[in-house]
C-alpha cells in the first residue's frame, strides 16, 4: 500500500485490497488470530512503522474475546473464588463494564486504517520455515484458505505471532511437528 493510502482516515481498504497485499508484500509480522490478544499486537505492531498482516479464521473476537464477563478488571472474579469471601455485587458495581467484541473490532479497524493489512475469515493451515542468515530454521510465513473462496496462498513474513488463545498449541504444532501437546485447558479429572 503507498504512504498516502496507509494514513489516510477513509475509505478502508476493501476485502480484496487486504487479500492482494496479504498475498504479494513481505510482512515483518504475521499476527495469526484476530481476538484481543492479536488485534492489540497486530495495532502495536503497526503503530511502530512494522509491516504488520493480522489473519483471523473467523469473525474478529469471536474466540474468548467475546466470551468474557465483560468486567475491565476480571482477575477480581478469580481472586475472590481463590482468596476471598468478597461481596461480587460490591465489586463489579465498582468496575466499569465495557463491549469487548465492539472494543476487539475497533483495535482491528485502527490497524487497518494506519495500514496493518488484516482479513478475517482467513484460516492458517500450516507454517513455513527458512534459515535465516545465520543458517537458523525459522517460521517465515504461512499458508492460508480464505474460508469464503476456499482459495489458498502463501503469507511471508520474518516474525509469526500466534495469538490464537484456546488454539496456541494447534498453532504451535505446526511449526514443531515432533513436539507433544502442552497445553490443557481443563482439568486433568476432564482428561
Ligand atoms: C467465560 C470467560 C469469562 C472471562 N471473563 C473475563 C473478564 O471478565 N475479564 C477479563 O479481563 N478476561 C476475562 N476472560 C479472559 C479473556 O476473555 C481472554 O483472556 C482473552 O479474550 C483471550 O484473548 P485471545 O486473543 O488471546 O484469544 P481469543 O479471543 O480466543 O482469540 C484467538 C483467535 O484465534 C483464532 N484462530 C484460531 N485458530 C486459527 C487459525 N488456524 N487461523 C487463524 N485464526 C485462528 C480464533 O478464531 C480466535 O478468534 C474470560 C474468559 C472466558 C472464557
């Protein structure tokens, strides 16, 4: 995308803008997963002048983003089962509540109007590696389907980000298929 595109307040980029760019630049970051974890990343990222893409595989913040219990501060909630007999009422009463899928999708519209290049309905199906200049094997980009055409090509970046939440593992796999999984989300009397 040229500069004056990149900055400008509007029009956003079109679906098929993202695709191109997605398809045919070098990224310095790929962010894989457009919750509220990737859609932070993918705005830092970009606000630091990096050639960021952000893909996600289905709606933006439809993962835990948009599952929380909307409390600004939702540690307390944890804390209380753990350490104390709080009044829940009298402490959510004093956090704010806030819309996090709406905050999610704003990050994500942010990203792309200062010329992060992001899709959703993007799936990655696997990673790529290549040795890097000190004959290192590193991720380097990846492979995508656009669930909407079905249609795949290759992602290229120097750095991945895989903040796919509840599919980290999955992710991470890819990259490392002799590795065992890691992580579990239940505990181990639901295993
Ligand atoms: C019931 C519940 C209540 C909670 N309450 C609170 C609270 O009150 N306050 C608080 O601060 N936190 C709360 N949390 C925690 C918070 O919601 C999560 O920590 C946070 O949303 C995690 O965000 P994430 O971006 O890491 O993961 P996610 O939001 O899960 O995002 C990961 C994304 O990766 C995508 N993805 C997966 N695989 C691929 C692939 N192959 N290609 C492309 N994309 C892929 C997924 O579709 C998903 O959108 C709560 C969580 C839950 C489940």
């Amino acid at each position: 995308m040229d500069t004056d595109k990149k900055y400008a307040w509007s029009p956003l980029p079109t679906r098929e803008d993202m695709l191109k760019s997605l398809e045919t630049e070098h990224f310095d970051v790929l962010v894989i997963g457009g919750g509220a974890t990737g859609t932070g990343v993918a705005l830092d990222a970009t606000s630091r002048a990096l050639k960021t893409a952000m893909v996600e595989k289905y709606d933006f913040s439809c993962g835990t983003s948009s599952r929380s219990t909307k409390l600004i501060h939702g540690v307390v909630r944890y804390l209380q089962k753990a350490v104390f007999n709080l009044d829940l009422e009298q402490v959510y009463g004093s956090f704010w509540q806030h819309d996090d899928a709406r905050m999610n999708i704003a990050i994500a519209i942010s990203t792309a109007r200062m010329g992060g290049s992001v899709a959703n309905y993007m799936e990655v199906l696997e990673l790529h590696k290549s040795k890097d200049e000190n004959g290192k094997e590193v991720v380097s980009g990846a492979r995508v389907k656009d669930r909407i055409t079905d249609r795949e090509f290759n992602i290229k970046a120097k750095c991945v980000i895989n903040a796919t939440g509840p599919y980290t593992d999955h992710i991470r796999l890819m990259g490392n298929k002799e590795d065992k999984k890691k992580l579990y989300l239940l505990p181990d009397y639901y295993r």
